[in-house]
C-alpha cells in the first residue's frame, strides 16, 4: 500500500466493532459511502459470496479497488493484473498471465504462463496452475491442488483441498482427489 502512496485507514467489519490488530473498525458494509476513505480490498476469505457482494456494495458507494500484493511476490512483467486483489508472499505469476478483479492468492500459489483468472478467484495456499489454465468467476482451488496445462475451470466451481485436476471442470461444479473427481454440484 505504501509503494502505491496509499495507507490502511481502517476495516469494514459487519459482526465487530473496535479495533483488529491495532487497526480501527470504521464502519459496516451499509455505510460504505459516508467512510472517510478512497478506496479498499476485500480481507474476507474462503466465503466468495459475500466477498463477491462486499466487492459490489464497495463499488457502488464510489471506492476504488486497489491492489495488495506482498514484497515477497513474484510477477512478470508481462502478466496483467486487474484491481482489488490480494497476492500473497511466495506466489508466482508467471509470463503473460491474467488475473482479473477481486481475486484472492495465497501463500506460495503458482499461475503459470498464459494462465488467466476470472473475478473473484481465490487460491489456496500452495496451488499450482499449470500453463494456459482457464478459471472462471467466482471459483475456488483448494490448498495445494495441481491442474495440468491448457484445462478449463468454470464459474462457481471448487476444487477441493489436494485434488490433481486432469480434465475440465464445467460451471457449478466441486471436484476433489487424485485424480479429481466430481462430488456434487455446487449449488
Ligand atoms: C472439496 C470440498 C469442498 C468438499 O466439501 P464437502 O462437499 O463438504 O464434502 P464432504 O466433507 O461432505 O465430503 C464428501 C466426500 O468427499 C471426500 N472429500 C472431501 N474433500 C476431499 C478432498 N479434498 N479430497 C478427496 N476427497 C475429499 C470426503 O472424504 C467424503 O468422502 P466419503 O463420502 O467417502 O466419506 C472440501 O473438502 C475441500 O477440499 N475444500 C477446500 C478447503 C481448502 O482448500 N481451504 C483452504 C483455505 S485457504
């Protein structure tokens, strides 16, 4: 934040009020537009609905989405970032990938070259994606979960925790083990 001229005024919390590691609580998603602040990044983890939501309301109250990316991250120069994402230490973005908004990637995930994330993709800690992998909205790879090159992950879809992904997952869809499997849809 500080690189992009830019300092943590506070968090949005809708259950707490007070203060987060030293950090005030300074308000609640209803009163976004009346915060003293010009822009954000959505800190919810795992529940992509409402990450999806909040990220909305943000939007619609006039904030700017702006970009959180550990020192410790490695991108290419050639790979696109879009706005409002959370790129955590040890992951690798790799040559003319793609990510798109509001998109959450943990500690030590791999996206390889040509890779492209929709919104609201989160990442688990240790995914690897490799080359020319496609995800689509609202979808989320388990921790330490591996998907072969050129495969395709639809919307609102999971990958479960250490699943080897051979085959393209469609829309709507949870997939886990090795290799993966459908379980159910994900309704
Ligand atoms: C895939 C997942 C979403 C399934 O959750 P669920 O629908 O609640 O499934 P259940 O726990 O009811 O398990 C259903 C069956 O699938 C199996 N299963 C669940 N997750 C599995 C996984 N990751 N790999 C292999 N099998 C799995 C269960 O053992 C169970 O098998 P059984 O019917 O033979 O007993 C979940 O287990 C998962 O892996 N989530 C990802 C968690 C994660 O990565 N968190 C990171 C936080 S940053």
């Amino acid at each position: 934040l500080k690189q992009q001229g830019r300092e943590l005024v506070g968090f949005v919390d809708d259950n707490k009020e007070g203060e987060v590691d030293g950090i005030n609580i300074i308000g609640k998603t209803d009163n976004l537009s009346e915060l003293d602040a010009d822009s954000f990044v959505i800190g919810i983890g795992m529940n992509l609905k409402a990450r999806d939501l909040v990220f909305k309301k943000a939007i619609d109250a006039g904030l700017e989405p702006v970009n959180v990316i550990d020192e410790k991250a490695i991108i290419d120069k050639t790979a696109k970032i879009g706005k409002g994402n959370i790129i955590l230490a040890g992951s690798v973005i790799g040559h003319f990938a793609k990510i798109g908004d509001n998109c959450f990637i943990f500690s030590n995930s791999i996206i390889e070259h040509n890779c492209e994330l929709g919104n609201n993709v989160q990442l688990a800690p240790g995914a690897s994606l490799a080359g020319s992998i496609k995800i689509g909205d609202n979808t989320l790879i388990g921790i330490g979960a591996n998907i072969i090159e050129e495969i395709k992950i639809g919307e609102n879809s999971i990958v479960g925790a250490g699943a080897v992904v051979l085959n393209d997952v469609p829309d709507n869809t949870v997939v886990a083990g090795v290799p993966a499997k459908e379980l159910r849809k994900n309704e």
